[in-house]
C-alpha cells in the first residue's frame, strides 16, 4: 500500500438514519433473545452503507446489513486454513451479492464502513486496527461504529463512531510501531482514534410512523424506565474487571518499554565512549595513515554495533490500544457511577418527601378526628 | 385456522418497510410504476403469536393483469438473512397499500410455495399479511393504519375446490426487545425537532429529562384530582380512581425507607471508590503518556 492513497478525511460528522440505529440495536438484540451469544454480543459485525456529502462535510449512512456469522475454525492445518481462505471468498462474493441487491432496491450502494457491538464500548484491538485501517484505505472517510448493548439495556442508547487518524494510518500503512516512529508521528492514545459526533435523522414517514405507534396502546411502554434502575451493579463490577485485565496489560507493556529505554541509554553510552576514546585515538591513525599515503580505518563497526529492540510483538500498538481501552472503561465507570450517584440521591430526596408526606397525613387525620 | 393469532411486529420492520416505500421504483417504462412497495417479513412462531422481527423488499411489477415478483432476489435474501440470523424464516409478507385487491391472492399463493418449500414440516405455517398505509388513503385522513390479516379459504361444503378466500383480519401488537425499546425513545425525540434531528444524551440528561417528566405528570394529576374533589357529585369514572389508588401503594410499599437506607450505605461507598479507581486510572494514563513523549 502506498502512502500515496491515504488522503485525510474531511468529514466533520454522521448523521446515521434512525433505521440503521433499530437495524443494529435488533440484530445485537435478537441474537440475545436466541440465546445465539454471550451478553454481549460481541459477535455481531455488519456493514454501513451510505453516501459522503462534501459540501456539508457530514457522512450519511442510510442502511446496513449484517454479515453472517463466523465460524471459526480452531486447528491451523493446511486443510482448515485452505477452508477459511475460502469462507473468506464466500463472505466477500456475498457481500457483493448484497450491495448488487442494495442497488436493484434504490438502496445507497456505497460501503462506508462497518459496525460492532462491544460492551463497555472498549472494543480496540489490533484487529480492530487493521481493519479500520483496510477500510480506511480503500475509502477515506470510512468510520466503524461502536454499538455498546450494556448501556443500552441499562436504558441509554450508547453509539460510537470511530476513525482512525492520519498519523495512526501512516504508521499502520508502514506497519512499523516502534517507539521512535510513535514518537517521531507525535502519536498518543488521545489522538489515535478521533470520535466523530452522531446526529440521528429520521425520514418524515418515519416521524408519522414513530407518532402511530406511540398512539397504539402496547406493553412496550412498560419497559421505558430502564434508565431508572438502580441495580447496574454487575455490568459495573464486569467493566471494573476488564479495567484491571487491561491494566495488567498496560504494566507489561510499560515495563517492556522500561526495560527498552534502560537497554537503548546503555547502548547509546556505549557507543558514545567508544566513538569518543576510540575515535580520537583512531583520527590520529587515520591522520597519520593518510599522511603516509595508506587508507583510513573507518568508523563503520561501531555504528554498527545492533540497538536494542522492544521486546513487544506489536511494538507500541499493544501499549497504546491497552491505554484507549482503559480510558474508555474508565470513562464508563466515572459516568455510570455519576448517574447512579444521582439516582441514589433521587430515591433518597423521594424517600424523604415519602416520611414528610406520611406526617403530614398523619397530622390531618388525627387534627380531623 | 388460528385466527386469535397476535402478530407482533418489531419496530424495524415498520422501518425498512416506510424504507422501502420511500425508495421505492418510480416508473422508468411507462406505466409500470409502482406506488407500492412490496416484501418479505422474517420472524419466529409462538404460541398463539407471529413474532415479526425483519423483514426485506423485493422488486416486483405490476401492470394491470400482468405480475412479476423477482423470486431468485427472495430467495437470496432469505437464505442470506437466515445465515445471519439462523433463528429466523419468513413467516409472510407485506405491501404498502391498505385494499387487498385480487393481485394479493396471487402473491400470496406464491408466498405460500415459498414457505412450504423451506419448511420442513407438512402442513404450512400460518402466514401473515401486513398491511401498511403509507398513503394516508384511508377514511382517518391523519393515520397510517396497520393491519395483519391471514387467509382462509372458504366455500360451500362438500364442494371439493374453495370457492374463495378471505383474509381475516388479525390483531397486531407492536413488541419490541428491551435494546429496541430504548433506541425507539431516543429516535422518538426527533418528533420535537425541525430537522428532524436527534441526537445521543448523556446519562444525566435523560434522568433530568425523565424527572421532570415525572414531576409535570404528578403536576397533572394532582390538578386532576383537586378537580375532581372539587365537583358537588361523585366522579363517575371509577377506574381512573383505582388506578390513583394503585399508584399510590406502589410509591408507598415500593421502596422501603430502612431498605432504600442500606442500599444508600452500601452501594454509595462502592460507586465513590469504583470512581475513584477509574479516575486513578485516568490520571496514570495521562502521566504514562507524558513520560514515554518526554
């Protein structure tokens, strides 16, 4: 891939089409009903498709569909890697088939990106990473939308649109997380992943529809005050877990990195004695050689002398996506812990109002008597 | 036939099917525009309901007496949805029009072979008819009427061929899982708005949005009743009274004080430290960030 094709995206927001949001929510959710996946769903992937408007610098996804299931096949045997090369051809071949459906349907046909359902929101792996970065490539301003299902049964509509940014893209483009290049890219866990705004828009029929049914009379509107539980302990208790995992995760990639800066100063201290003793003793040689005609001893050997290495597989990308998880679990943490805060407080005003309102009851039926 | 059937419908298909309205074909070829659109609903049996939880468009004609339906199209998509969704199969079909004119027994024969051939089971399942009225032509010039119907054959006994069919109405109840109903109140927010806009709340917002939704509903009540009271005779509406009673025991018997007091102990400490770790967390981060750019 050549750094030539990365253009920086210019799209300032998404405006996603209330659809999309049911179409993800129900896919997600009608897995759970089946019983088909964990809590969290985190098998659920689909693609976005839409147009780019670039005089609005906004990105309108208007449909999607979700992939099939994937099943993955755990030997890695010549047979079974043969047979995933060809799942893979089979997904890709169907995914056609789909946009061509998509078109004959007047349906946008343009692949903007894909959506995956994550719980906490904490969903950035190295995988995430080079997909983005596969899309991203192909078409610059494509996003993945994050679609956390906890927060949403807890009562909040939780959505994320991610894109990777353009020092993140080179850096994936060169497959190259070294620290110098980290460094030298000005790369943090702040601004590898740039969130993008979401403006939700519904068609006018779709206005009249959601007016119809909030007419008809259903059980539905039973199961609104989700956001008033006050029991969201366990998913709290579960995010929590997954902070310390990634923690954990984030000290070993510190200490790796320790024990890299540690090495890298020794190695430099090396070198620079030896170009510093050996080199005047030898550009005296040299001087003297010259003088009698003879070639100089170069200085070659010392530069070559092998600089330590990160002892991490993917240098500082593990490092970096350990510390964008952790900011979003924590970030869960800190509002949800907010909101139940709140809550609290609100039982607690009721529960008082409750005792005042009992007095004052008392008092006007005993002041009747 | 099961005609006390329910057939819940799920709010994305209202979705894709006012969707597949919209974009529906215009005419390109004279005289062959559709002002319909046309589909198949995916879903699940119960007992004693129709679960309809997906559904899709498919290209169709209509020209007078002439009717095309791209069948290889349906049955793409069917066998793609299931792969995605193995749990459900098409359990009927929909059209964006609220007479049933003779063409929908044609389909709806077609959509039976259809479900016949990829059941497994020898008599066919009932099959749903979903009606939905994007035109507004009904009697209410205001409302979208939404209506399931389900065929049966009728005719004089003993004849051995039905004379006709009929579609018998059914009852529809909208149902949703409990993610959908949280991201229908959110979508629902963009009724309020000009643009049609909404956009995504933080927690605390919605909780001050629904507190004071329900302080105006007590507001309103309140004022309800001190009417009531006011007036010389006796209210004749018993029900609204019962329901008032009924209220007032669950905020009485709901939480108890000494109950709501432990949990307050309990859990306040928790959130405070769960808070304070994360926040830790957050300040590490940020110091781990400034040493490795140092």
């Amino acid at each position: 891939m050549s750094l030539a094709t990365l253009t920086p995206a210019s799209v300032k927001y998404v405006l996603l089409d209330s659809l999309v949001i049911m179409k993800i929510v129900k896919h997600v959710d009608s897995e759970l009903y089946a019983g088909m996946s964990e809590v969290a769903g985190e098998a659920c992937q689909g693609l976005l498709t839409g147009l780019v408007s670039m005089e609005e610098n906004r990105l309108e996804i208007t449909n999607c569909f979700p992939t099939a299931r994937t099943e993955p096949i755990m030997d890695n045997d010549e047979s079974s890697s043969q047979a995933n090369q060809a799942y893979e051809e089979l997904k890709q071949q169907e995914m056609l088939d789909m946009l061509r459906k998509f078109r004959n349907m007047n349906i946008d046909y343009e692949i903007v990106g894909f959506y995956q359902a994550h719980p906490f929101g904490a969903c950035f792996t190295q995988e995430l990473v080079d997909s983005m970065f596969d899309y991203q490539s192909n078409g610059p301003e494509d996003v993945v939308i994050v679609y956390d299902p906890v927060k949403t049964r807890q009562g909040q509509l939780s959505l994320r649109a991610y894109r990777l940014s353009l020092p993140a893209l080179e850096l994936a483009a060169k497959n190259d997380w070294s620290p110098e290049a980290v460094k030298g890219a000005n790369l943090t866990y702040e601004n590898m992943f740039e969130e993008l705004p979401i403006v939700i828009k519904s068609s006018y029929l779709v206005n009249v529809m959601m007016a119809e049914l909030a007419l008809a009379p259903s059980r539905v509107a039973d199961k609104r005050s989700a956001h008033l539980e006050l029991g969201t302990k366990r998913s709290l208790e579960k995010s929590v877990r997954q902070l310390m995992g990634n923690v954990d995760e984030l000290n070993k990639s510190i200490s790796a990195f320790t024990k890299y800066t540690g090495d890298k100063q020794r190695h430099e201290n090396v070198v620079f004695n030896l170009t510093q003793k050996e080199g005047k003793f030898r550009q005296q040689e040299n001087e003297a050689r010259v003088a009698r005609g003879e070639p100089p001893i170069s200085m070659e050997d010392i530069k070559k002398m092998k600089p330590p290495m990160l002892q991490t597989r993917n240098g500082m990308l593990d490092s970096l996506l350990a510390s964008c998880d952790s900011h979003t679990l924590s970030d869960f943490c800190n509002t949800v812990t907010g909101e139940n805060l709140a809550k609290l407080f609100l039982a607690e005003a009721i529960a008082d109002e409750k005792l005042v309102g009992k007095d004052r009851a008392l008092s006007s039926v005993s002041s009747t008597r | 036939m099961a005609s006390n059937m329910t057939v819940k419908v799920h709010p994305v298909v209202y979705m894709t099917i006012v969707d597949s309205y919209l974009r529906r074909s215009r005419g390109t070829t004279k005289g062959s525009a559709n002002e319909k659109a046309l589909g198949t609903l995916m879903g699940f049996y119960e007992k004693g309901a129709i679960q309809v939880t997906n559904c899709f468009a498919i290209p169709f004609n209509e020209y007078h007496d002439d009717l095309e339906l791209d069948d290889s199209f349906n049955q793409q998509m069917i066998s793609m949805l299931k792969r995605a969704a193995p749990n459900e199969q098409p359990v009927g079909w929909f059209l964006t029009s609220s007479d049933i004119s003779s063409n929908c027994l044609v389909y709806h024969d077609y959509y039976v072979r259809v479900i016949s051939e990829i059941s497994a089971r020898k008599e066919t399942p009932p099959l749903v008819l979903l009606t939905l009225d994007t035109t507004f032509s009904g009697d209410n010039k205001t409302r979208m009427p939404i209506r399931a119907y389900l065929r049966s054959k009728a005719g004089i006994p003993g004849s051995p061929q039905p004379h006709c069919a009929i579609f018998n109405p059914l009852r529809v109840e909208l149902d949703a899982f409990p993610g959908e109903c949280v991201a229908m109140q959110l979508i629902e927010n963009s009724l309020d708005s000009k643009r049609r806009e909404a956009s995504l709340e933080s927690g605390l917002q919605q909780l001050e949005r629904s507190t004071g939704d329900i302080i105006g509903w007590l507001e309103r009540l309140l004022e309800y009743v001190n009417e009531v009271v006011a007036r010389e005779e006796l209210p004749a509406d018993a029900t609204m009274g019962r329901t008032l009673m009924d209220i007032v025991n669950t905020a009485a018997t709901h939480m108890q004080t000494d109950k709501l007091d432990a949990l307050v102990k309990n859990t306040l400490r928790d959130y405070m430290m769960v808070s304070y770790l994360a926040n830790l967390t957050k300040t590490q981060l940020q110091l781990h960030e400034r040493m490795i750019s140092m």
